[in-house]
C-alpha cells in the first residue's frame, strides 16, 4: 500500500514523465507559420495519431523530437494539378514540400482502379477527378490504353457528341464520382468536337453531384476566334449558368500574354458570386502530347503564333522541323514536348497575382514535376521579394486546401497548421530552399526540405526520402466519404 501511494505522488510531481507520453513526436522550436490564423512565432508541435494536439511556447516532450530552431514549420503543400502519380514523381514532389498531389485537371480514366493502385503505396496523399476526356474516348469507341491520360487526336476529340451520346458520357461520369472522384475534370482543349451544349451539360452534372470542374480551357493566344479571353469566357458562363465551382487550370499557360486579362475576368466573376478559381505554375515552357488535338491544324496561332521550333522533346532536346513534328504528331505512341510559348515578364506577373494559387502540372520530363513550389519560395519569396513568405504559403496550402472543401470535407483539416489539423507538415530553410530540376535534369530533386510530415509519418528525414513508409491516404468526394463515414 505503502508503495502504491508513494508511486502516484511521484507521478503527481513529475509531470514531465507523463509529458514523454503525450506525444508520438514533436517539431521543437522552429518558426511556426500557419496562413489562416496569421500565426508566425517560435513555436513546438506535438503530434499524435497523425494530429497536431499542440502549439506550445512551451517545451513539449515525445517519443522523437526533431530540433527545428532556424527552419519554417509550415503546412504540407497541396498540388491541385499533379500528372505523376508514379513513385518517383511522388519522391521528387515530397523533396518540394508537397504532403497531397491530385490528379484533377484531367482525372484517372478509371478512378475506382487509380485509388485502388495506390492504396498502401503512396509515400503522399492522392486523388483524383473523373475524367470527361476518358468517359468521351470510351463513349466514342476509342477508350484510353492503360497508363494514358489523353487520346490521340482523332474522331473521338474532334467529332460532336450526339444528345445519345452525350448521356451515355455523364452516365460514365456519374459512376467515376460514385467511385470516389473528387470533381469533374475537362481538358476541353484536348476535346475540340465537344460543342458548348456539352460543356454546359458537363458543368450542370459537376452541379447536380455538388463538386467542381476542373477545366483546360478550349483555346490560348490572342487570334479571334478562339481566343484564351473567349475560351475564360465560356467556362465562366457555364459556372454562371449551372451554379457548378470552376477551377480554371494553368492560367499562365492558358492566357499566355493576355492572362492578366484573364485574371480581371475571374475578378470580376468572383465580385459578382461566382466560384471561380485558378492556379499557375512558375516556368516559362508548358509540355503536353504531341500526338494529341491540341496540335490540330491552326495550333501555332493558339498557342501565341509560335514555331516548330519552340517545340522541344524533354528527353533528346530536339527542337522540331515541320517534317519530325508532323511525323510525331500522325503517331499513335503519345510522347511528350515542351512548348516554349510563354515570357519571363508574364509569369513574374502572373505569380504573385492575390488570386493565383501555385499547382505544378507536374509530369517526368518538365522541371515543374520537381521544382516547383521551392522555385516560388527561391525566386518570388527570397530574390525578387515579390510575395511575402506567409503569402506563398497561402498559395501553396490554405487556398487549395479551401478549393478542396467544395469537394471533401477533410480538407478543412489540411492546410493549415493548427490544433486538430492532420500532421501535414513541411519543415524548410527559407534562406537555402531552392529548386535544381532543369529542363536538361527535369527529375533533380530540390534542395532545402529538411523534414516532411504526412499523416504524421515522417517521410524526408533530414532531406532524405526514408524508404519503405507510404502513409499516402485517398482523399474521395462527397459520394464516396459519405459512405466510408456511414
């Protein structure tokens, strides 16, 4: 009895011993920047479960702490835009930062097998939209060979959907949603037969299913018709006319030298109720297929009036004649090519705008897949001093985690660095972090990530991948999360 007393007056006067069981680890004393809150001071995080419990002045005790004087602690960034889904990119990504990278301009062709694929494999979160490209294709007789986001140009792009047709397409949609697709996504650029009819009958499913849409516009450049300014408008309109969310994708690549004119649309929508978003990413070069309606005769002028020789393959730095890109272009083989189509000048504009949230478009073979978000941080943060660093946060977090609450209620707990919020957690040197991925080394990871955090699970240990964890989770939509939480 003796002994019993004397062992919980101990424990009542050590709390510190109770205290080392709080927590599974804890980020001591790094600069803690949440971008909802504005919090930005010396801080500890305690971890539990995958889940912030604490921000303390205090000292915290765990299991493991990580010693984070002189480093940012921030939240995971989230990628709205990610092509690559494979381990690798997956790698790179986490070296930049990102803890969630979704497959949403285009989607998965068949979203129940994508989640299915990566569940207990992914080294960060993932997810995807359904894919109104895929569900055309497949309606048109021509579905996607495995492992393909895009059809090559053909009657399945170019042909008008009949009414029959049209049905049999949100038919499909309406199952990839029920799998678990978190919107619909549309690169109508890559469906030109798809009439404006279709369009609004796509956007007027997104509505009817409460998700957004997700949408490469029809057309860039200036050349009327077909203009990015009249491609905006379109997808504008539908959202006015259906009430469906609209995330406009790459605005920097899509509007070219007109998207600060693009930017004052979506301004003038969102001032009138409409929820309309958009994104950039920071490089000069877009990439896509060759092979795929986007080259279809009067590309040049679509893409600002450029040449077969602004176009360069990623993995040979070939610049194209007009003889190798028609032969490229006729092939069935997809193969991916850089389009220098855009200026410095544009995208030094482009990323700071208050409204552009930063998304990579990231695919091997374009530094964008690896540097992304550590360029804005080198670039627009630390040299040219256009955006302030809680700023680039919010670009990077919280306004893509607040896109992905019109679809998912667990975003709410993402994107941000807070009591009860998932411990996604990036943890940087702002004075070092830079992007290394060029257009000759498009895979070189970036530098100056010291940890990374997803679901609590430390995934970069002191700037190294550690192998073999994969606490990379599925985000679904509102069909499938209402019936996992049943």
């Amino acid at each position: 009895m003796h002994r019993l007393i004397f062992f919980l007056s101990f424990l009542a006067f050590c709390p510190t011993i109770l205290s080392a069981q709080q927590y599974d680890l804890v980020l001591e004393g790094g600069r803690v920047m949440d971008p909802e809150t504005g919090l930005d001071a010396v801080r500890s995080v305690g971890i539990r479960d995958g889940k912030i419990l604490s921000i303390s002045s205090d000292p915290l005790s765990g299991h493991r702490v990580i010693h984070a004087a002189g480093l940012v602690v921030a939240p995971g960034f989230i990628d709205l835009h990610q092509h690559g889904q494979e381990l690798e990119s997956q790698r790179v990504k986490a070296l930049d930062g990102v803890t969630t990278a979704l497959e949403l301009e285009i989607g998965a062709p068949d979203v129940a097998q994508f989640l299915k694929a990566k569940e207990g494999h992914s080294l960060i979160h993932y997810g995807t939209a359904a894919s109104h490209v895929a569900a055309r294709a497949l309606v048109f007789g021509a579905p996607l060979p495995a492992g393909e986001i895009l059809p090559k140009s053909g009657p399945a792009t170019d042909r008008p959907a009949t009414a029959e047709q049209i049905s049999r397409i949100e038919e499909r949609l309406r199952a990839e949603l029920d799998a678990g697709a978190l919107a619909i996504g549309m690169g109508i650029q890559y469906t030109p037969g798809a009439t404006r009819r279709e369009v609004i009958d796509m956007f007027r499913l997104a509505a009817e299913r409460k998700v957004p849409v997700y949408t490469h516009v029809r057309s860039s450049g200036s050349v009327e018709p077909g203009s990015s300014i009249e491609s905006v408008s379109e997808v504008i309109g539908a959202s006015a006319i259906t009430g469906a969310p609209l995330h406009i994708v790459h605005v920097n690549s899509s509007c070219l030298r007109d998207s600060l004119e693009c930017l004052s649309m979506i301004e003038g929508a969102r001032a009138r109720g409409l929820d309309v978003t958009t994104e950039a990413y920071p490089y000069i070069a877009g990439m896509t297929f060759i092979n795929s309606a986007i080259f279809n005769p009067g590309w040049q002028e679509k893409q600002g009036g450029i040449s077969y020789g602004d176009l360069v393959l990623p993995d040979t730095g070939e610049h194209l004649t007009r003889e190798r890109f028609e032969e490229l272009h006729s092939s069935s083989a997809p193969r991916t090519v850089l389009i220098f189509s855009n200026s410095q000048p544009v995208i030094d504009k482009v990323i700071p705008h208050p409204l552009v949230m930063i998304a990579s478009d990231g695919l091997p073979g374009h530094p964008r897949n690896a540097g992304t978000y550590s360029r804005v941080l080198a670039q627009y943060v630390r040299e040219k001093g256009t955006i302030t660093l809680m700023d680039a946060l919010r670009k990077m977090s919280l306004m893509p985690a607040q896109m992905l609450e019109r679809s998912t209620a667990a975003a709410s707990r993402k994107g941000r660095l807070q009591e009860g919020a998932d411990a996604d957690i990036v943890v940087f040197d702002a004075a070092t972090i830079s992007d290394r991925a060029t257009f000759q080394k498009p895979m070189e990871p970036s530098a100056g990530v010291r940890y990374l955090l997803v679901a609590g699970t430390v995934v970069v240990d002191e700037g190294r991948i550690v192998p073999d964890v994969f606490p990379g989770r599925a985000l679904l939509g509102p069909t499938k999360s209402a019936a996992v939480n049943q």
